[in-house]
C-alpha cells in the first residue's frame, strides 16, 4: 500500500530510501502511471508514446535498431511487446500494436517488462550455501555436485526421493522437455503453479465437456450480451483483458455482474456486484439456478439434446430456495432473481472466473457449477458465451497442456500403460527402457510400478518430506528438492515449508531471482543458486489462456552467467547420462537443444488436443502478419494466413500440411470442423445407467453423420466404409500401433484425424457435456464448508469429507473441520492480486518502477472491524492463523472488505513472522521490496480431487502491532 505522501514521494515506507537510489527517478503512482500510459484504477495503456520508461544506452553508439516480437511474461493475455535492440542491448519498448490479443496496449507489469531483462537485482552466477552464506561457484561444479548427490539419493531411496517441480514460466518447448527429462529420470514427482492455481478447472471443465481450458477468448467477449464474473478481478488481475470486456459493455450495453466477497476494481465497473461469503459459491450459483428453473429460463432443447443429467442437477437445486441461499452466502434472494433474469434475457453471456473460485477444499464443485449454468442457459458453443476462465502466468495454459503434471504426460495423455507405449513411439524409445527408469514399489505384498502411479503435487510436497514414511504410498521420503521458476511462498504453510527446507538433503533453486527458496530456511550447507534466463532471453512458443500459441522470438543474448532452461536440462541429462536417449531426434549446437526441433516433436504426439498443426513454421508467419487477423474473430483476412485462427487455437487437428485453421471457439457446431467448428467430446464412453450420453440429434456443420457418435478408432473407418481414404503410408503406421483398435489420438500418422474431418465430423466424437460427473466425490456439485469455518451452525448441514490417502499422501478433512477455532479467530481470511505485482513477486518487486507504486505488504480490514479492534488506517497489525503462525502488515482499513472478512495480496515475501530476511540473499539480489507472505498464516486444505490449496476462505484474528 502507498501512505500519504509529500512532494510525490512516500513517505514511511521501509523501502523508500533504498528506491531512490534504485530508480531513475521518483515517480508517485499517478505520476508513473500516466508516463506509461497506464490508465488509473489497474486498466491497460492506451499507449507508451506520450511518455516511456527510461531507454537503456547500447555499449557502443550507433548501429542498427532492431524490433524484436516478444509476449509479455506476466499474464496469460498474451500481450505482444516489440523490443528495440541496438548494438545487443535492449533499448526501448513499445505494446503491439499489430496483436489482436492488446491492441496496443499495456499494464503497468507489461509496460515496464525491460526491467526484468536486464535488472541488476538478478541472480548473476551459480551459488552454493557453505557455511550458512552464499558463494559463487562455476556451473561445472554447480553440476556435477548437485548430480552427484541426486544419484546417490536414487541409489538409495528411488527416483521417487527426486522432486522436479517445473514452472509456468517455461515456452512450451521447455516444458514439454522438461516433462520427458522427469520421464527419462524416472519419476511422476514433477508439477508446476497450475496445481495451485487452476488445477480445479482443469478438471472440473474437462469432466464436464471433455476439455479443461478457456472455451472462446478474450476477443469473444466482444459478442457477449451478458458478462457473469465469479471469484476474478481482472482489472487487477489481467489488465488487458478488461478492455474487451469494456467492449462488450458498451457496444453491445452488455450488464457486467461481478460476484466477490470484495468490492475490487472489476467490481467498480459492474451493473449489479453481489458480495457473498467466501467459500460458498456453489450455494451462489444454485440460487441463481433456482430462479432460472422456478421460471423456466432453462434452454430446455440444448439440454435435452446436448447435456445429460440435469435432472439430477434439478433436484439438488430445489433446496437451494432464496431464504436457504442468503443464510449460507449472504447475497439476497431478490438480488439473485435479479441477477438470473438479467442472464436469462441477455443471451448469450459468458461467465468468467478466475483462482477465487478454484483455491478451495471443493474448487471442483465450483467449477463445475460454474459450468453447469452456462449448460443451462444453453451458452455454451456459442460466439459470445462460453467459459472464459483467466489463466495466471504467462503459460500456465501450454506448460499445463505440456504435461509439467505429477498425473499426466503431454497432452493429457494419463499415465496409463498405453499412454507410455504411445510416448514410447513419438520419442522412439525402447518401452522397456523406460519401465527400468521408474521404481517398482512392494508394499502388502503387491507390487505397483510407480510409473503408472500419480505423483505428489507440488500443493503437498511438504508432507513428502515430513510426513512418516509408512504413511507415503511410495518407497521412501522426498529427499531432494528442485525447485525450477517456482515461487515458494504463493504455496500455503510455510512454517511447515520451512521445515521441510530444512530436513531435505539437498535444496536446489533454478531461476532468474533467488526467491523466497534463498532466505526462508537457515541451511548451512547442501543447497544451490542456479541462474536460469528470462524469456526475453530465449526463444520458443508460449500458449495464452485462449488456447492460441504465439512464438517469441530471442530480445537479447543471455546475461551474466545465466543459462537457458532446455540447456541446463540437457547439462543434466548429460550428468545422468541419458542425453543420446532423450535428444536422439533433437538436434544440440553447443549444449543447448534446438527449439524448433522440440516443437516438432511434441507436434508429432500430441494427438489428444490438437497441438500437431502448430508447426514453428505457421507460428512464426502469426506473429509476423499480426495485423492481418480480425480483432473480434481473430480470423485472418486475406494474405498468407488467410482462414486461419490467430495462433492456430487447439485443436489445430492433424498434421501441419493439413493446414487446419485452429478452433477459435470450443463446441461451436456453427462451423464445419474443417474449419473450426466441434462438438462436445465423447471422453465418457456411450452411455451411463443405460442412458444414452451422445448428442441426440445435433451435429456439427456438414457432418456426414447426421447424430451423435463416439471417438473415431480404425474401426470405425472401416465400419464406415471410410477407410478407402487413408494413404498407404497411414495405413501402414495405424496398423503398426495396434490395426483396427488404433483411435484417433494414437494414430502417429494423422490418418484417422485426416479421415474423419475429410468428412467433416470431429475425431473425438460428438456427445453430451455432462453436469453429473459420476466418477468425482461428489458427482452433482455440493456445497461444502470450508475446513476453517466460523459459520459452526453450517458445519452439520454441510460438511466436508472423510479423511483419506490419495495422490500418495494422507489428507485431513473432518478432522480438522471438527473443532472450532472461530471464537480465537473470528475473522474471515482471503487473498488474491495486485496490478503492480506477480505471483510471488520475486520478479516484480526487484523492479524499480513497479516497486515505487506498492511498497508494504497490508491487509484490508472494514471499518467496523477495524474500529473494535482498535486499529487505524496505516497502523502496524499482527495477522495470526490458527495454525499457529503471525505475521506483522499494515493495516488499510477499508470498504473494500465486508464486515468479518479481511483481505491480503499474495506477492509479498522476505520477511517472516516479523523478522527481516533481507541479510539472507546473496548480495546485490535482495529485491527491492520485501514483505510477509499471506501464506505463512494461510492455513491446511486440499481440494477433494487435484488437491489444490485453499486460500480463500480461512480464519485469522487481528491485533494491533
């Protein structure tokens, strides 16, 4: 939080005289705001030429300015930055004007990316703790030492005892790379941010229709006549992103209903904010459905024909009355009428969401709720409507895509004995090989091969380490700790974090930034600094939450000592000795992997979602004809991309001869498939309880099937006479995979996908979505309590779950549920972002000018609260969780919060449980401003099937400092 200032400077701050000597120059926040073009309240620049942030000067005068095409490495918007290098130096910024996606504009974040490309505050060389302090060592020794020890550990506990934690900030390249160096080391022990952040829509949507990721796209909400925001804020969030929403606002007078427990920036823009309880959005959307049902809003002939169970759905729907809906979220019943029939009769709408509505114990009840509205109102596979969910990072989307998951392979394949067979093929590798790399574990008598075994996620790799080994359901403890582009301190219980630092025998960091990895715990020895480059600094694909993939091309060589990601996986692939195995089809210059090669091969395998039609080639051509794609439907109008998508949107079916345009908008049987359109897929077989569950009657454009039908196989060619179409080619590699049972997503040669198309039908086959899923705990959507709850008269009618073991660690529910901590901590806790920052923050804070604009780390707190407790706008507060930890903040007293909730941001780090770690980083790259996290105090709570953190609805008390 900014305090009062004078003379355009902040005053108080910890770290205001240390930005003074950092930044150029001292700007208040409305003074930077306006030099960057940034408009007030979180909303993205108009432009930077009316003012821009400092240019660097090159070494040398003179020489060529070159304007280098990069994406943005903060949301996923994807916003293009054009770069101006002279003489190897990056010398000046402008947004992409040409980009469909931002228009020419940036946020504060993205208009001052440069920073991140060349800041001083980075980690300059590889480092290793001796003695409780940072020295400078060599790569070679970096290396060898760090793999040295990683063998040993294999030799003695198993692969399993090696934890790669993977990260959002890898291209796709990277992250694909990075999923096959876990396979070839020999583990399912490997995931990344998206576990913590949307792994509850991920499987929630895709449960429901077969897909989990963004429906339509950011430029779609151009179409929508009703915009439906639960659990995101954007404005602050995804800044870019809310100039299409503004869009539709005002051309189409679209009503923007933003649902919160605070009044954020998005919400200052709604026609109707609904605050509600945090934890209880299953409960919102019910009542809003109860009103849609009790009227007869329902589209009754899109769910009769393509959705199957919402009967079921129905009958739940029946207790949620208005007088039951506002006792558990507050929200009034005439408000939600009020709300169900502004959705009814604007039609079609989207419905938007974001990590308020995934970070909770039953995240995928609300998604899934989510998406059963939408069914409802029948917006789905329509331009305008759909589930337009907010990815986080920059390509959360295409490393989740990649597989960087502890239970699946690229493409979300599933770790299943033919999804290793088909991974086997695309890399040519002996199967057998591979089954030697993973352990085989015996336990009660039974051996399980943990090749086929989910891994620990990253939400839990704490209890790998801490948690008694006959408790595990694998061989033996997590003993080594990699932690690659990952922010520790966005992940909850950090004391207990702290922790398991310590216990580890071997700690190792790769990254640009020390992070919070560097100062939280108090080693002595046995961890290791290892500095990887920005983005800025490589090259490769990057896939923005629309599904569209855009290629960056390299700013500038790597600075200081740093590496790029895919080399220091081949160095360790080289230590490990599996380099000629794991790049046999990818060429190497020098030590570093060629990345259009790695594109190719995932090209060649990813079947499932359609990442084959994306070759290098046809991205490259995207980004260089930027200005030839419409900026609503982001179709290319003439030139040589015309027809197609921008950034060829998955599925982009078959291979990239095929030429296939991409699929701007998932479900839309408006289209030929050939041309984007689909239907939804048939994932769940053919029927359920003896209910047929394909689509019944409906089909996509110039289908030669006239109904619904199942996933394409060679027998299904066959019994339709339409195998004739294959080539000889085709057919022969079909029948090298397993002849007649081969499916479309299995098929190396695209024959099936080709064939099916050719006949305009979608390889994945056309079924119902489903609103029940029946192999989820709870198969229609339930409201449960938070396991923190200070509404004890709720916990009866509705609890949480049993206690159980599942994604190899034990899990606490009911049992922590049980007791009452609301009498101590009587206050409502929830988290969430910040315009000026990102994730963790390391980046972000490192940086001068957006460190001016937010220099404290606060919690909101209402007014009436804060008056009982006796606390003034600014004052020092202790924050502590029930758990056991405190942190010291200041405090904003504020309307933002209702009365019993209060609020924290997430980026902060450095300081812990009111002590300075600042000493703790290796010289020169503390980042500017420090900060408690809201993650010590957040507390326990794992979604019931990804096991996703909560963070959204816990308790905390408050205290003067």
């Amino acid at each position: 939080m900014l305090r009062k200032k004078t003379n355009g400077v902040a005053k108080g701050s910890r770290a205001g005289s240390l930005l003074s000597s950092l930044a150029a120059k001292t700007l208040d926040r409305r003074q930077f705001l306006t030099t960057s073009g940034v408009a007030v309240g979180g909303l993205a620049a108009l432009s930077l030429t009316s003012g821009r942030v400092e240019a660097a000067t090159p070494a040398t005068g003179g020489g060529e300015v070159v304007v280098k095409k990069s994406v943005c490495t903060h949301c996923s918007v994807g916003c293009t930055v054009e770069a101006e290098v002279q003489n190897g130096v990056w010398t000046g910024q402008e947004p992409g004007w040409d980009s469909p996606f931002n228009l020419g504009a940036h946020c504060a974040k993205g208009a001052s990316v440069r920073e991140h490309a060349h800041g001083e505050r980075r980690l300059k060389s590889p480092m290793k703790m001796v003695n409780g302090q940072w020295q400078k060592i060599s790569w070679d020794t970096a290396i060898n030492e760090i793999g040295d020890k990683m063998l040993e550990i294999r030799e003695q506990s198993g692969p399993d005892s090696v934890y790669w934690l993977g990260s959002a900030k890898f291209n796709n390249e990277q992250a694909y790379l990075y999923r096959k160096f876990a396979a070839y080391w020999g583990t399912n022990n490997v995931d990344h941010q998206a576990r913590i952040c949307h792994s509850t829509t991920v499987a929630g949507v895709a449960n429901t229709w077969g897909y989990g990721a963004m429906t339509n796209s950011y430029n779609d909400i151009h179409k929508s006549k009703a915009i439906f925001i639960i659990g995101g804020n954007p404005a602050e969030a995804h800044p870019v992103s809310l100039l299409h929403v503004l869009k539709a606002k005002e051309e189409n007078n679209a009503p923007l209903i933003v649902c919160d427990p605070r009044f954020t920036r998005t919400a200052a823009h709604a026609d109707e904010f609904v605050r509600f309880r945090p934890g209880s959005d299953v409960a919102l959307v019910w009542g809003i459905l109860w009103h849609i049902f009790e009227n007869g809003w329902e589209d009754k002939e899109f769910i009769r024909t393509r959705v199957y169970g919402m009967e079921d759905i129905r009958e739940e729907v029946k207790r949620w009355n208005p007088e039951e809906v506002e006792r558990v979220t507050g929200a009034p019943g005439a408000q939600l009428e009020r709300v169900a029939r502004t959705l009814a009769n604007n039609r079609p709408g989207t419905v938007i969401w974001c990590m308020g509505g995934t970070q909770h114990t039953n995240g995928n009840n609300n998604t899934r709720a989510y998406c059963v509205l939408q069914l409802a109102l029948g917006n789905m596979g329509v331009a305008g409507g759909g589930t337009n969910i907010f990815r986080g990072h920059d390509n959360v989307q295409g490393a989740t895509d990649l597989g960087v998951l502890a239970d699946t392979l690229p493409g979300y394949y599933g770790l299943s004995a033919g999804s290793w067979a088909h991974w086997a093929r695309v890399w040519e590798e002996d199967l057998d090989y591979l089954k030697g790399r993973f352990a085989v574990w015996d336990k009660d008598g039974k051996s399980r091969a943990m090749m086929n075994e989910k891994g620990i996620p990253v939400s839990r790799w704490i209890d790998g380490v801490l948690e008694a080994k006959e408790n595990l359901e694998q061989p033996d403890n997590t003993r080594a700790m990699v932690l690659w582009g990952h922010a520790p301190n966005s992940q909850t219980r950090m004391p207990e974090m702290k922790e398991a630092m310590e216990k580890l025998d071997l700690l190792v960091v790769v990254d640009p930034f020390p992070t919070v990895s560097a100062v939280l715990h108090d080693r002595k020895e046995g961890a290791y600094l290892l500095p990887t480059t920005t983005q800025f600094e490589t090259y490769g694909s990057v896939t923005a939450s629309n599904r569209s993939l855009q290629w960056r091309e390299k700013v500038v060589e790597p600075l200081f000592d740093s590496k790029v990601d895919h080399e220091i996986m081949k160095l360790f692939a080289d230590k490990f000795g599996f380099t000629d195995r794991m790049f046999r089809n990818i060429a190497i210059d020098g030590d570093e992997p060629s990345i259009e090669d790695i594109t190719r091969e995932f090209n060649r395998g990813m079947w499932t979602i359609g990442y084959t039609g994306q070759s290098p080639e046809r991205l490259k051509k995207h980004m260089k004809y930027q200005h030839h794609f419409d900026k609503t439907t982001l179709r290319a109008v003439g030139g040589p991309c015309d027809g197609d998508f921008y950034g060829l949107p998955w599925p982009s079916w078959g291979t990239p001869e095929m030429n296939h345009p991409g699929t701007a908008n998932l479900y839309d049987m408006s289209l030929p498939v050939s041309e984007g359109g689909l239907t939804f897929r048939a994932r769940f077989g053919v029927e359920h309880n003896g209910q047929n569950i394909l689509a019944d009657g409906v089909y996509s454009k110039n289908s030669e099937i006239k109904d619904g039908y199942p996933e394409f196989t060679m027998q299904m060619l066959m019994d339709l006479g339409w195998d004739g179409d294959l080539t000889a080619e085709e057919r022969a590699s079909i029948e090298a995979v397993a002849g007649a049972s081969t499916n479309w997503k299995t098929d190396l040669s695209g024959g099936i996908q080709r064939v099916a198309i050719k006949h305009e039908c979608a390889p994945f086959g056309n079924a119902k979505a489903r609103a029940i899923v029946w192999n989820f705990p709870d198969p229609v959507p339930l409201h449960r309590e938070p396991l923190y709850t200070n509404r004890r008269d709720l916990v009866a009618d509705y609890p949480t779950y049993e206690d159980k073991t599942f994604w190899r660690v034990p899990t606490l529910y009911e049992s922590i549920q049980k007791n009452d901590f609301s009498k101590e901590f009587p206050i409502i806790l929830t988290s969430g972002r910040l315009v000026e920052y990102e994730g963790g923050g390391d980046e972000t804070r490192s940086n001068p000018w957006l460190a001016e604009l937010q220099q404290d780390m606060f919690i909101e707190v209402n007014p009436r609260d804060a008056n009982n407790l006796n606390i003034r706008d600014g004052n020092d507060v202790w924050v502590s969780g029930p758990e056991g930890a405190r942190i010291k903040v200041k405090a904003m007293v504020t309307e933002r919060v209702g009365e019993g909730v209060a609020f924290m941001p997430f980026h902060f780090g450095g300081h812990y449980q009111g002590k300075d770690l600042r000493d703790k980083y290796p010289k020169g790259a503390d980042p500017i401003v420090l900060g408690e996290s809201t993650n010590t105090v957040q507390t326990y709570g794992y979604d019931s099937v990804t096991q996703m953190q909560e963070t959204k609805a816990t308790l905390c008390a408050i205290m003067p400092a």
